[in-house]
C-alpha cells in the first residue's frame, strides 16, 4: 500500500522516514519529495509498505502526531489520473508536440 505522508518537517530525509514508519513493519520504499530547483524538502511525501494491515497501523499510528511545528497527516495515496505517470492528461489524452517555431524547414 502506498502512504502519502505531510506536514514533515523540511529537514527529514529519506532514512529518517524509513526510520518512523518501520516500527509499524515492512518498507518497500519511503520518499521524500524534493523541489528540482532548490534542492530542499517540500515537506510530504510516500512510503510504500507491501502488507496491507502494517500499512493501516501505521497511519492509524502515525496521524496527527507532530514532529515538528505542525501534525503529520498520514493516509493511503490516491492514484494520479492517467495511471499516475505524470506526463498524460485527464482522460488518456497526450499533449501535442511543441514547436519552438512555426517556420517549415527545407
């Protein structure tokens, strides 16, 4: 099952939510979500945690609960539309391609 997780704190790394979410079992994977440009945390993120019932004791555990300045609001993650990959649109539909300019080349 896959956990999105919020209100982190922004110095948390990967490790550090591994570390959190495995007292409740097993981590597949857990993320940090980070900004491309600066660098730094954006302050969510995703663990995933392959048994079902380990998933829900941990958000049953781990919502609400402050690690910092605000609580944690732990849930299962809601798919993206499109299958989550992040490029397609509502509906399957792909974008056209992008021309820096319209001039026909010969």
């Amino acid at each position: 099952m896959k956990i999105f997780v919020a209100g982190l704190p922004y110095d948390l790394d990967d490790a550090e939510l591994t570390e959190i979410f495995e007292k409740f079992g097993t981590i597949a994977s857990a993320k940090v979500a980070m900004d491309r440009e600066t660098g730094k945390s954006k302050g969510f993120g995703f663990v995933e945690m392959p048994n079902e019932e380990e998933a829900k004791e941990a958000i049953e555990g781990l919502n609400d609960i402050s690690l910092g300045k605000k609580p944690l609001v732990v849930k299962a993650a809601e798919e993206r539309p499109g299958g989550g990959s992040g490029g397609s649109r509502p509906g399957g539909q792909s974008r056209p391609p992008r021309f820096t300019n319209n001039r026909p080349r010969f």
